[in-house]
C-alpha cells in the first residue's frame, strides 16, 4: 500500500486531536508510533499454555475482551473505523496493512486499532469506550523511554491473549452454550478476509451462517494461509492479455466484493456491492491521476475502498452545556458524495492522492482480496454483460443484488462464463436474502 493512500484514509479520523490530552492521564503522542517493525505474536499453543498456567489472569478481562470484540466486530461505526485505523496509520515511506486492512487480533494490526480508538475518543462515543477496554486490558499503551517499547509489546501480547483465550474457552452463557455474543463475534472475524488472527480466514468463513465449533475455531487459529477460492489471475490475464498499460483487448465482468459484516437479526453476514464493466488491462492497470473520473471500473473500486473504511464521515457538533447533537454535517474532505453533480471533481481528487493500481490485484501473484475485501469475478458474454448492464443504478452503476430479476441473470451469468475468487458468494446470493446485506449506494 502506497503512503498516499494510507494518508488519505487517515484523513477521516480526528487528527487534530492527536496531541490532545485525555480525560484520564495520557495522551496519542505517549503510544508508540504507526510503525512498531514486525513483532510475531506468540503462536496459538503459548498463548493456550499461558492460559492453562493461570487461567484468572485471563479471564477477569473476558468481559472487557467480548465487548472490545463486539464493537470491532459487529458494531456499525466502528467495524469500519478500524479499518480506517489499520489501512491509514502509518508513517511515511513505511508499508501499510495492505490487504489486512480489516484485520482484528492481528499484532500490528491491533496497534493500530489502539492508536485509532485512543485518537478518536474525542468524537466518537464507541471510539472512547473501546480505547478503554483496551487499555484496561493492556494495563498502560504509554511509552516513555526506548526500554518502555518490549514492555508495551508484551501487553499487545497480553491483549490478544485474552481475545484468543476468550474465543476459545469463553462466551458461553449460564448454561454452558455458546453466548450471542460469542456467535457474532466468531460469525463476523469469518468474513474479514486475510485478516482478523493472523491465520484465521477462509476455512472459518465456510461457516459464515453458523459459527464454528470451539474445536474447529482452535484449528482455524492454528491453520496457515490456505484459502479455498478459485484463483483470479489467469482469469483475467487470458481475457486482457498484453502488457499492463498497453493492453488494449476489452472483456466484461461481474464483479461482487464485500465491504464488511452486517448484523441481520442474530448474526453477522456479509456486506455486498457489485457491478458489471468492460475494461481493457491498460483500463485496469491504470494510476493515472483521472482513472476513477474516466474508467467505470475503476470508479467502483474507490467506492468498493470508501466503503469499506466509511470515508462518508460526518462531523457531528456537540452542545457544550448539554452534550446535545447541534449540527450533524458531511465532512467535506476526501469522501465520496451519492450526488452525481459533485462526484466527478471528487473522483478526481481521489485520483491524485491514491497511487496505487489494481495490477497486483487482478494480474499478480493471485489475490482475490483487495484491501480487506473479498472479491467474486465472473467473465460475462456480451449478452449477459449487456442484460446486467441495463440494471446498473446510478450514480455509482451498482446493482441492486436484491432485486430477483438481477439475481436471475447473474445465476445465468454464472452458467455461461467462467467465475473465480470467492466463489462461494453465488451461493450465498442463491440462497435467500437473510444471508447477506447489500449497500445502496444508488439515490
């Protein structure tokens, strides 16, 4: 991830508040900075063995480490904000979190998700609780002298400790079934793509309407990268052949990518938005600054990445007597406006401050995850391109993926052409609206 994007997803939290103290004793500058190396959190059987040695110490912080989890997890505002925190938090010239943008129980990852709460704990009333639910868990995230950097590593460590212990040996209710809670939990960190605990991703989103088994969640934790999807790359590279920005041969597409969890009644599922676009690899390839002005595909990738961080930030101004909601107002800085009139000049702006492409995405060393969302692909016929094509609503040309008529020409869409990436959100589109949630990005 390029610095330019990471800044511009930053842009969304309060950082004029950085340097501000708290309302308890320390302030943003005492927390290490974005970049803290590459520290490996203790494998799954330390952290169980630890646990197995004295389990009190844990779990007299299970009660904190469900509701950090539900909020990070499953709660609408700040799900997403820690995306925002883990993809924008970094320093110049260091990588970012890359496609682990939505990651929970990761070590860096969870870094960041400190640093971001304990920065927006001004505004935003979820942010300041899950900043202290943290750092009751930590026991202190300050870092005043260079020796002070292993220790607060250390309670990084014991702050994921808990969240694992707890996910696998907590959330259970008086009689010993597994808790509400516990289910959403482990039904959303199923659908947070590369990411959530370092290894657990794909085998565990398989059970995304019914959570795994404690047993089955120990061996997701403990599997390696190992994702069950059907690789995207020679997808794309047999249907725009050539040289990245010289390639000129168009193809069509369906493209469906998920952009979160979404609570529906008692579970979490997965958020979708999806479209249809004929591009060449040059389209595709592109990073020039006018892309997301110029070329529809790309256009829906910005809005697939200011969704998944909820760059549609509002400023909200508080009554200083009161605490009362004044004035609830859009931000008007690098966010994406659903008014088509405004949409070109922001476009636009997005271009010049986004430098990273889609090349080591769709031709790469295969993918089929982009910044923390999962994508589904299939190569459309250009009469299937052209039936799903009519659907497309403005101003963003989204389909409406709950509309039956739509669903009916992707199932056919499916039969004709060749899918790859995450496959099995056919499957989830097939079975019944229950199962998953769709942002309306159309007026």
């Amino acid at each position: 991830m390029c610095a330019a994007l990471l800044k511009a997803a930053a842009l969304a939290s309060a950082a004029a508040l950085a340097s501000a103290a708290t309302t308890s004793t320390f302030a943003i500058r005492d927390i290490p900075g974005p970049n803290i190396g590459t520290p490996a959190q203790s494998r799954l059987q330390y952290k169980l063995a630890n646990y197995e040695r004295d389990p009190a110490t844990y779990q007299a912080f299970w009660p904190e480490a469900e509701e950090l989890l539900l909020l990070l997890c499953t709660d609408p505002e700040l799900s997403y904000a820690k995306n925002r925190y883990v993809a924008g938090d970094v320093d110049e010239n260091f990588a970012g979190a890359g496609s682990r943008s939505a990651a929970v129980l990761s070590m860096n990852a969870m870094h960041h998700i400190v640093r971001g709460t304990c920065t927006d704990r001004f505004r935003s009333d979820k942010a300041r609780r899950a900043c202290h639910l943290a750092i009751k868990i930590m026991g202190s995230a300050t870092v005043k002298a260079a020796d002070d950097m292993k220790k607060y590593i250390q309670r990084i460590e014991h702050l994921l400790t808990v969240c694992t212990t707890y996910l696998i040996h907590g959330g259970k209710d008086d009689g010993g079934e597994d808790s509400l809670a516990w289910r959403q939990i482990t039904t959303a960190l199923a659908l947070f793509a590369l990411c959530a605990f370092a290894a657990f991703n794909a085998a565990v989103r398989g059970s995304r309407r019914d959570a795994p088994s404690r047993k089955a969640l120990e061996r997701h934790l403990e599997a390696s990268h190992d994702n069950v999807r059907k690789p995207i790359t020679n997808l794309f590279n047999e249907a725009c052949p050539g040289v990245n920005v010289s390639g000129t041969q168009t193809a069509c597409f369906l493209a469906i990518a998920t952009v979160g969890a979404w609570k529906k009644a008692e579970t979490m599922v997965p958020c979708f938005t999806g479209t249809v676009f004929e591009a060449s690899r040059s389209d595709l390839c592109s990073v020039h600054r006018n892309r997301f002005y110029k070329i529809p595909a790309q256009s829906w990738y910005l809005l697939v990445f200011i969704l998944h961080c909820d760059l549609r930030c509002r400023i909200t101004i508080l009554s200083f007597s009161t605490g009362a909601s004044l004035v609830d107002l859009p931000t008007v800085g690098l966010w994406l406006p659903f008014v088509a009139p405004l949409l070109g000049p922001v476009r636009y702006l997005w271009g010049t401050r986004i430098a990273s492409g889609l090349a080591y995405h769709l031709f790469r060393p295969d993918s089929a995850t982009w910044f923390g969302c999962n994508f589904l692909y299939v190569r459309l016929t250009s009469d299937d391109y052209d039936a799903l094509k009519e659907h497309l609503k403005g101003p963003h040309y989204c389909l409406d993926l709950y509309d039956p008529n739509v669903l009916a020409l992707i199932q056919r869409a499916a039969q004709n052409g060749e899918a790859a990436g995450h496959v099995e959100f056919l499957e989830t589109l097939f079975s019944k609206p229950a199962n998953y949630h769709v942002k309306e990005t159309w007026a």
